[in-house]
C-alpha cells in the first residue's frame, strides 16, 4: 500500500475512494481499523472513521490507531479526509488531528484544501465558497452540530491549531505545481506549515496534487485527492475495468440531514413516493421506534423514505430540551437500528443522507470493508458490502441533485 487515507466519516471516505479508484488506483475502504494486514495488491486505503464531532481527543486517539495500522501496510503518504465545507468548531477536530498526524511525520508543510469545484466547493483567498456563496452564508452556518459562521478558513483553523496557519493564493496556484511547492515551503520556512491552499477549478487541484508529491502528509476535501493518483501510478492504471451488476431486492432511503438539498431531494421524492417523517422529540420519548419504521417500509410495494430533516429552528428546540449531544446520538442509534431490521427483512439497495447518518448506519450494520462502485453524482459512488448480498449509496448531505435518491436506488439495482 502506498498511500494512507483517514477519513472523518463514511460518506467522505467514500467520496475520497470513488476520486482515487477513477485515477486507476486499487482502492479499499475499511470501516475503522482492520484486525489484519490489507491485501498487497491495494494501492490506497481508505479507513473511515466516525470522528468528525465527537470529543477532540478521542478523535486524535482513534486517527493516530489508524495511521499507524495505515504505515504497518507500508504507506509513504498519508491523506487526512475531512468534509469540502470544513465541518469543524473553534476546538476542533480538524486543527487537533492535522497537529497530532504532523507530529508523527516530521518537519515539512502540510496542505489544507477542502476544494472540490465539480461539488460547488472552491477556496479563494483562503475564503471557502459553496457555489457562489460563502459558506457562513451556504446554510452550514446553522449546522446543528458544526456551525461554520465563518468562512475563512485561515482564521477558523488557527483557532484549532497549535501551529501558524500559512497560506498560498490563487495567482501562484495558478502558476503550476513548481510555484505551488516553492510557496509551501516558503510559508514552511517562515514559521506557518500548516497551509490553506486556494483552488478554484479542477486544474487547481491538479497542480496541488503534483507539488504535493513527496510531502508526507495532505489534508482536505476528497477533491485534492484529484492530482495524488498519478503520482502513485508507475504505468497505466492498474484498477481492472469492471461493470457494476447491482443488486435486485427491495430498496429503501434513510435520510438524516439537515442540509438544503437533501430538504429539496426528500421533498422531490415524496411527490410520487411513500415517505415517512420522523420527529426527534417523538423518538426520544420512544413514541417512533425503529420497529415502526422499518414496518412501515416493508410494508410498501415500492421503495420507501425514511426522514428526519427538520428545519434549524425545530432542530435548536429539540437541543434545548433534551440536550445536542443526546438528541445526534437518539437520532444516529435510531437510523442503525432502523437499517438492520430493513436488512434482516429483505432490504438489499439502501441509500442514506447525512455523514453522521451513514456513519451510524455502517457501523451499526457491522460492515467492515466496501468495494467502490460506479459514480452516482460527483462525490457519491455505488458501493457494495464486501461479504453481504447489500448495496449502498453514502451520500453527504448536500451531494447530488434533487433527483438523487430515485437515481441512486437505479444504479444500486444496475438500471441506470
């Protein structure tokens, strides 16, 4: 194995191993830490975590379980994966794992880029943008668990960080990957090698990807991941073409995040659909239980919805009533168990929204290694449980068009 990938949640890690396996990489994506050594053949690990909000040390405990299992395999370079909107808070934990993963790999600069243009997410002059918008204006500023109220990236990570945050603007990205590398060691030497790098379209991350080339450690959205592929790549690439089969069965969607477009995506959806609301106070007082979802699922003849996507103000008063922390757990341990009584009565196409969602889901399934699949929407492969007759789509909240859900299902079942 070659490069070590950690990833924050599933879906991003998911996201990360479609854009490395379409660069010709053999890629792998492991739920947690595997017991045992990976198959030689893997050029790219991926190892999903669930470490995006919860406490900042045990997030930085279970990154560092991971790189090292990741440089027993072998590993020269290392990708840490966070979401392209930066989900983070003053404290962390991206500014705490990039400091702790630093420290394991020796003095050189470390790229921060949570670019990917062909989702809407572009960095310019160390602002992040979502589409047109700046991202404390994009909707995440009202994020139930990472509200991002400021969107430039510089500043916000300096407030995580022990170390001083650098940066290199667009005209010198624009200049190629030798300016690139000269100016991150620029910043290096000047006292700042922690560095937000501006990108604005996929040539962008190109040319991050090739100054990035013999630095040991690059850290961002799954979009930068764009230019690591040929760097790794001795001749053509080695990832064998394949046709994605699908899987016949019924299908069903679990939807938990509160963003815009899944709001937009479950409305689409119910217009010709069976769908069912969830309501957070009604499952932690135990009037919804996960019996009565799954119930009403596979009780349809067509595949069903399954949603809690309340708007941010129903969302704050559920918090203050029961507690944040209390009301992302009830919620992320009633999609789980939602989803295995859906397996265990025939579901075989499940697609979820939401990184916390789909995390939940995973981990709660006890998958323990996906094969990536075809490409639904950019950042949203198919994947299949190895070991499981299942197939998923682990999309990111504010992935894919409003269409997604229906067209995710086609492609899991192989007709699209």
């Amino acid at each position: 194995m070659k490069l070590g990938c950690i990833g924050d949640d599933f879906t991003g890690s998911s996201d990360l191993a479609n854009v490395l396996a379409k660069g010709g990489l053999r890629v792998t994506q492991f739920t947690g830490v595997p017991d045992g050594t990976a198959d030689p053949d893997v050029d790219a690990g991926v190892v999903a975590l669930k470490s995006r909000t919860i406490p900042v040390e045990e997030a930085v405990r279970r990154t560092l379980e991971a790189f090292d299992w990741l440089a027993a395999q072998g590993c020269s370079q290392f990708f840490f994966k966070y979401c392209s909107t930066f989900d983070s808070t003053p404290d962390g934990n991206i500014g705490p794992v990039i400091d702790a993963l630093m420290a394991r790999l020796g003095d050189a600069p470390c790229v921060v880029c949570p670019a990917f243009p062909q989702t809407g997410r572009s960095v310019y002059q160390g602002h992040l943008f979502v589409g047109d918008t700046l991202l404390s204006e994009s909707g995440m500023e009202t994020h139930p668990l990472t509200p991002m109220t400021d969107p430039d990236i510089r500043r916000w990570l300096s407030h995580q960080t022990r170390q001083a945050v650098g940066h290199v603007p667009a005209d010198r990205v624009f200049a190629g990957d030798a300016a690139i590398r000269e100016s991150l060691w620029a910043e290096h030497g000047a006292g700042r090698p922690v560095v937000v790098v501006d990108a604005i379209r996929d040539a962008d991350l190109l040319a991050i990807g090739a100054a990035a080339r013999d630095l040991p450690l690059i850290t961002g959205g799954s979009g930068v991941a764009l230019g690591l592929s040929a760097n790794l790549l001795d001749g053509p690439p080695r990832r064998p073409a394949s046709e994605w089969a699908g899987l016949a069965g019924q299908g069903a969607v679990l939807a938990g995040s509160g963003s815009r477009m899944t709001h937009r995506q479950v409305q689409a959806w119910s217009r010709a659909n069976p769908a069912l609301a969830v309501d957070a106070d009604a499952v932690m007082a135990g009037r919804t239980t996960p019996g009565d979802a799954a119930a009403f699922v596979l009780g349809q003849d067509t595949p069903a919805l399954v949603y809690s996507v309340a708007d941010p103000a129903s969302v704050r008063a559920a918090q203050e009533r029961h507690g944040r922390e209390a009301v992302a757990s009830g919620l992320e341990q009633f999609f789980a168990d939602v989803a295995r009584q859906l397996v265990d009565g025939g579901v075989r196409r499940l697609v979820t929204a939401g990184g916390e969602t789909s995390g939940a889901v995973v981990e709660g399934l006890g998958l323990t290694a996906l094969e990536i699949g075809p490409e639904i929407a950019p950042g949203v492969p198919a994947v299949r449980a190895e070991g499981r007759d299942l197939v998923l789509a682990l999309k990111s909240g504010n992935f894919g068009g409003e269409d997604f859900l229906s067209e995710a299902l086609d492609v899991l079942g192989g007709t699209a």
